[in-house]
C-alpha cells in the first residue's frame, strides 16, 4: 500500500455475510450505515497474528495486557508527538469500560458531569445508569463550535466531571487550541477531572488534534485519556482499550480494587491490538484516505441530491451528522428512513441536545453501498421536499 489512488474497498455481499451487528439487526433489505463499524477488512498483519494463535491452539491464559502500554505509548509518540507515562496506562476491555470505571471511583450519585451535545449517547447512558447528573453544553451549530460562556455558566457546585470527545463524535469537529486552552481553564479554575475519549484521533482528515496530554500544562494531574485501536483498524469487537491515568486519586482508588474488577483484554485482543499499532500503517493510510474519498462523496451527493439536508462536512473520523429537520419526517429520522427507505441510519435523538430532526451515517464503506445508501434516501424524501410539506401521509 501507500499509492495515492490505492482505496480500501468490499462488496456488499461479504459486507452482509458477516455476522455483526450492523449488517445482522434490520435484515436482509436494509442497507447498513448506522453503527460505527467500517465494512473494510481489518489489517492482514493483525489477522495473521490472531491466526497464528488460533493455528497454534494457542487460547490458554496470557499475554500480559500490560504488554498494551510500550505499544499505546509508541504509537501515541509516533503518530501525534505525545509521550505518555508507560506506568499510568491501564488495560480496559473498552474505552466505556474505562469510562465507567473512572466515572464512578471520582464521583458520587448526583454529582455533575459536562458533556458537550450532541454527543456519543452511550456517554448519556453511562452517566445515568452510574445516577450522576448530565450537565449538558450545546455546541454552536454553526460549525459545532464550544460556547465558552454556555460552558462556564453550567458549571456549579456539583460539577465533578467534564467529559471531552476529540475529535468529536457524531459532528467530525477538531477542536481548536483556543477551545482545548478554555477547557483547561474552566478544569483548573473549578478543580476538575477531565475524561477525554481520543480513540477517533487517527481518523483525521487535516491537521490539527493532538492529544489533551500534550496541550497544556494545565491538565496535568486532572486528566484521564481513553485510547484503542477499535475505530482506527476496524477492530471493535476485540475488546480492548487502555486508559492514560494521570490523577492521583483514581489511581489510588483503582489499587484498592480487586483485581478482577478491573477487566482484561482477551488474548486475541491483546495480540491484534498491539499488531494493529506496531504493523499496520500502511493499511491506515488506505483507510484515511478511502474514508476521505467517502467523505466527499457524500458531500458531492448530497449537494446534487438532497440540498436541504445539513451537512458539515468533518473534520475527522468517518461519520456524517445530517440535518432532516428541512423535511416532514418527524424528530427521528432515522426510524422514519428505516421504515420508508429501508436504510439505516443512527438516531440523532439520541446524542442529546441538538439532536432530535438529525441522523448520523457511517460513510467508511465502498463507493456503490454509499450511493446505494443515498439513491433510497433521496428517491424516499422525493415527496417530502420543504415544498411538499403536508402533500403525503
């Protein structure tokens, strides 16, 4: 790999053939671009070493996960400048699991968390399933910038938590050093944990993130940075993140736990987790550039197509954050494509304030099934243009 016109690709058929959940759930005649999933093929050196386990017969006990924390920090050093404390990395089965864990060692029930909407739901969920309270901050829709002022005037005595997504999911925004440096300011100022998930960091599509560790000084002590290879290599269902821990009194609280409490990584996570960050460049350069291509895909389509549909085009991952609400289709869109155009999107109801009349839609997929997608969507609002309004049922 590494030719500028080389894409990664698959075919609708070996796409459905799988049995995961995004091509599984709605069945047969739904095209699927609603979880985040990508329909390419995982790297061939993180499959030949799951292989090579599996060959061997080798699912007995090990490796270490803490094997995970040299080749986190490698990558993170190579990729984005930042050099984390190998002794502050810790093994999650996943970036929520991680998540959960700090959210509920650092606060207690109806303690604030910030998050910044819309924003990834089963951050939503996690915070009121733990009975925390959400605090939520729109983002300015105009380019789903942070609202500085919005954001200091919901912080109150019981703000425990800011809960950061960068680059953001489900709008694609990098934030810029002058809303990483008010985040930092509004942290130090209130005395404030900061859980940052990064794990779309790889995903970009122009310069500019860098991981919070990096940024400023004021994080230090007050910060804990989620990271996996799950978006970045297509390999959510291994199971496995890390967390860098820099705040001393998680740490202290995570010692005095049982050890199995904690969770680990399997095996086969463990190995295509660290193949994926120490083999696997070359693959991630096809995949940020095929997912650019799709990007501007969409973006091409839905200009010709579907024009009053928003849409910003992002700056990273490979999500698209749509805007129905121009059309007569109810404050979920994604239930009301699913049913007339038998696609699948995700609920933008979901992400929070912001979200209801949005769908978000997965474009790291082949050339045809994005066009597929888009070909039922805009066949299917063909008679709910603004200027049909009220003409069908």
């Amino acid at each position: 790999m590494g030719t500028p016109d080389e894409l990664l690709t698959v075919s609708e058929e070996r796409a459905r053939g799988r049995v995961g959940v995004k091509w599984s759930k709605h069945g047969p005649d739904v095209l699927a671009a609603w979880v985040a999933d990508m329909d390419f093929d995982p790297p061939a050196p993180v499959i030949t070493a799951i292989r090579a386990h599996t060959e061997r017969g080798d699912l007995g006990y090990g490796p270490f996960a803490v094997d995970l924390a040299p080749a986190y920090a490698d990558w993170q050093e190579r990729r984005h400048g930042w050099a984390p404390n190998i002794e502050q990395i810790h093994p999650f089965t996943s970036a929520l699991h991680a998540l959960e864990t700090a959210l509920w060692n650092t606060t207690d029930p109806g303690d604030g968390v910030v998050v910044f909407t819309p924003i990834y739901y089963p951050f939503l969920d996690a915070i009121a399933n733990s009975g925390r309270r959400r605090i939520e901050v729109p983002l300015i829709t105009d380019g789903w910038k942070l609202d500085v002022e919005r954001f200091e005037a919901a912080i109150d005595d019981t703000t425990k938590i800011i809960l950061f997504c960068n680059p953001h999911n489900p709008t694609g925004r990098i934030f810029d050093d002058d809303e990483i440096a008010a985040v930092a300011d509004v942290a130090e100022r209130h005395d404030l944990l900061v859980i940052t998930d990064e794990i779309w960091g790889d995903l970009t599509h122009q310069p500019g993130f860098i991981p919070l560790g990096a940024t400023d000084e004021r994080f230090v002590g007050r910060l804990v940075t989620l990271g996996s290879a799950s978006k970045t290599f297509n390999l959510a269902g291994l199971r496995t993140a890390v967390a860098h821990i820099d705040h001393a009194p998680l740490t202290a609280t995570l010692e005095t736990m049982p050890g199995h409490l904690h969770g680990s990584p399997s095996t086969l996570g463990i190995t295509g987790t660290i193949a994926a960050w120490t083999a696997c460049d070359d693959w991630l350069w096809a995949a940020r550039r095929t997912i650019e291509v799709r990007r501007n895909q969409l973006a091409t389509r839905l200009a010709a197509d579907l024009a009053d549909v928003g849409f910003q085009i992002p700056q990273a991952t490979y999500l698209g954050w749509l805007d129905f609400s121009a059309y007569d289709i109810g404050d979920d869109p994604s239930e009301w494509l699913l049913k007339h155009a038998q696609v699948a999107l995700s609920s933008g109801a979901k992400f929070g304030t912001g979200g209801r009349g949005h769908a978000r839609i997965n474009v790291a997929t082949s050339s045809e099934i994005l066009d597929g997608v888009i070909d039922r969507i805009a066949s299917t609002l063909s008679t709910h243009r603004p200027d049909h309004f009220g003409s069908t049922a």
